[in-house]
C-alpha cells in the first residue's frame, strides 16, 4: 500500500474513506516497509505500524473480544474507525480467531448480509457445525443456502454453527436499520448461544447503534450491551505529532501546523487528506488546505443530505447547524434560528431537532445548554443555498 494509490478515480475520495470497494477477510497484515511513507495513505489503515495514535484502543478492543464482550466503535466520519477495526481483526487473526470483515455500506437486507457472509466463511475455510443443515447444502466449494430457506432461519443457523472462535466486524452497522428488528433478535440468540462468535461493530450515527448500546428491556440483547469505544479528535499536540511524522516519512520539512490544525482540528481523516496533498501530491499548503476542505465539504453535505432525507422540516435542521458556526449557547442558537427562518418553533420541536444532530454526530453537547458542530467542515458549509434548495423542492408538495 503506498501513498497516493487512490488519487486516479474521479470518487477516489468516497472509495478511499468508505473503502466500499469490498468486503474484505483479513487473514495477515500487509508488508509495510519500514521508512516507507503509510500515514498519509488515505486507505483506511490495516496494520498497527501504520495506525498512529490508537494503540489503546486496539489493546482495549482486542481484550474485550477475548474476555467475550462485543464492541460497537463509534465516531464521526473519518475519525479512524474502519481503521481501528481493521487493525483489530487483523491482530486477532493472527492470535488464532478467524477474523471476518463486512462492510455494511449498501447492505438493505438480511439476504445480502446472509450472502457476503457465505462467502467470507467460504473462502476463510471458518469450521461449522452444520449437523442440522436445515438450511444448507454442503458441497466442495462450500455452503449455500438450500432453495425456500428462510434467510432469518439460515442467517441463525450459519451464526450458531461456527466452531471456533471467530470475530465478525462489520463496518458502519447504521446501514443494517431497516432489518434492526430481525437482525436484534439474530444477534441476541448468537450472544446466548454461541460464545465462539463476537461482533465488533462500527457506526457514524445512531439508529441501530444505539440499539445495540442501550437495548430496550423488549431487545434481545437487553443485559448485554456491547462495549462502546468513542473514538474522538486529537488533541492539538497529536495532530501536530501526526502531521510532523507523516511529513518527517516524505523527507518533507513542514512548519504550517498552527494554520493546519486551525482549519482542520484533529479528525484524522482531514488530516491524512491534507498530508496527502501536500506531501504526496506535491500541492502547496493553501491549495492544500483549499482542496482539502472542497472535499470534505461535499462530503458533509451528502451526510447531511442522507440524514435529511426522512425529516419533515429540513430547514430547521440547517438553520441550527448554520447557527452554530456564531453562537454555541442554547438560547442564542434559538434566537438565530427564529431570525433566519422567519418563524418560532416551539421549545420542544427545537430540542427535538437538536438532540436528533447530537445522535448523528453533527453536533456535540459541550455542557448544559451548550453545544459546538463536531466537524471543521460543518462550519464550512454554505447552509443559505442549501435552505434555498430544500425549500423550493418542498414547495410543489405543500
Ligand atoms: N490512527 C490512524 N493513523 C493514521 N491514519 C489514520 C488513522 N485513522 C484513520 N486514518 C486515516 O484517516 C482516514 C479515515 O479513516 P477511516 O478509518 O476510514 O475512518 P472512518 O471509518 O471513521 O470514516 C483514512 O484516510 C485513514 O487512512
Ligand atoms: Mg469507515
């Protein structure tokens, strides 16, 4: 792996931090040659040499799935999670699990997630107990689900039949929402009955995650919550630690941290694509900077738009993020909004707004009755096109 693979494709950018490019088995780490320039490599990491600052983290996973606790990393995009789970599995592979990674991105059905797993316990030769074989026809390429199977019915008995201690992580688990209710109650079964299988399990946002963090009395995997690790930004002294190793890999001297972090904070996506900028690419630290914040801008917004999608009053919801770039106090962010939109809302529908953009990981509750956006790039975002967009398309339909 080496800086600058990615840069070709025209959605490099998307491919790189999503790394939607598959659904990968980690069997063994990649070669990474000493003095070879990896921070800056804008794929997610896969080897801890290349993981800057996270060894914690990874011990901590690691020693939770071995003590039987399953794990949801959480995060902003571009925090490291993809990162950490893969450093994760990877070690754990090499320490006897059979270590399994799904990436959730596109997954909609319990069919498709019952398929990729077919074909990660395929191809990783996991040893299962198929004794029953309900759902199963064994053959010499492996198994398939057998003609009228119920996926619920195969998904279980395929989870249940491992037999040896295998980690399953599977990538921005958020996705997996609209089966959350089959897919609890798979979990759940798996958890009780099969002590060889653990999940880790990564998530930008709600939804799902926070069913499995906090399952309700009614959930399957009520009494067992997964471990939360919260990954967050770096201190200003790591990020500077970050940039100056990574550029110290290139041979390059670099002083520019102040104006760096300033813009950036410590996300360590951000960062990595900066350094890849200037470092790989060769560009100059502001057009760097500009490049860096162009991408990261739209990838905001294609965030904000997915969230959007089911919410009734988007304006509402900009208006507040919009607020936020000025003002962090409750009563100010309130009093902004009212102006922008021309209109009251009431307290309750206000708070309603702002704690579902706390769930989603755009804002972050400093303390009672304040609150900042948890991305640099939220405050770069042109708010005023995007009320002006979402109020003409809602026009035609009041
Ligand atoms: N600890 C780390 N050290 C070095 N680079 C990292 C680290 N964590 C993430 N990155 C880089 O940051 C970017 C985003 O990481 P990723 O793991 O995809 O984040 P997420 O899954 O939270 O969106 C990638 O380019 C990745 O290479
Ligand atoms: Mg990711």
């Amino acid at each position: 792996m080496y800086p600058g693979l990615c840069v070709k494709a025209i959605t490099w950018l998307e491919k790189c931090l999503d790394d939607s490019s598959g659904d990968i088995l980690i069997t063994a780490g990649s070669s990474v040659t000493a003095g070879s320039a990896v921070l800056f490599d804008l794929h997610p990491k896969e080897v801890r040499d290349e993981l800057f600052g996270r060894d914690e983290e990874v011990e901590y996973v690691k020693r939770q799935v071995r003590a039987g606790n399953w794990v949801v990393i959480s995060g902003q995009r571009g925090i490291g999670k993809t990162s950490l789970l893969k450093v994760v599995l990877n070690e754990l592979s090499r320490d006897g699990f059979r270590a399994i990674y799904v990436n959730a991105r596109g997954i909609t059905t319990l069919r498709d997630l019952l398929a990729i797993l077919i074909n990660e316990i395929n191809k990783s030769r996991v040893r299962l107990r198929l004794t029953v074989s309900l759902n199963f026809i064994i053959g010499s390429a492996g198994i398939t689900l057998s003609r009228g199977s119920r996926v619920f019915n195969g998904l279980l008995e395929l989870l249940l039949s491992i037999d040896e201690d295998t980690v399953i992580g599977i990538d921005e688990v958020q996705e997996l929402s609209r089966v959350s209710g089959q897919f609890l109650k798979i979990l759940g079964n798996v958890f009780a009955s099969n002590p060889r299988v653990s999940f880790v399990f990564t998530g930008s946002y709600v939804g799902l995650v926070k069913a499995l963090l906090r399952p309700s009395p009614e959930s399957p995997l009520y009494g067992r919550p997964p471990v939360e690790v919260r990954l967050r930004s770096f201190s200003d002294e790591l990020s500077r630690e970050f940039l100056r190793r990574g550029f110290n890999e290139l041979g390059i001297q670099f002083h520019a941290f102040d104006t760096v972090i300033n813009r950036l904070d410590g996300v360590i996506g951000w960062l990595t694509l900066f350094g890849n900028y200037h470092g790989v690419r060769g560009l100059g630290i502001e057009d760097s900077l500009r490049e860096t914040v162009n991408e990261g801008v739209k990838i905001m917004i294609s965030e904000l738009e997915h969230f959007l999608e089911d919410k009734a009053n988007k304006a509402l919801y900009l208006a507040i993020l919009s607020a936020l770039r000025f003002v962090n106090r409750w009563k100010d962010i309130k009093f902004a909004v009212t102006a922008r939109l021309g209109r009251e809302f009431g307290d309750r529908e206000f708070v309603n707004a702002l704690n579902a953009l706390i769930n989603y990981n755009f804002v972050e509750r400093v303390r009672e009755g304040e609150y900042r956006l948890i991305d640099p790039m939220l405050r770069e975002v042109d708010y005023d096109e995007l009320i002006r967009k979402y109020s003409r398309t809602s026009e035609p339909q009041r």
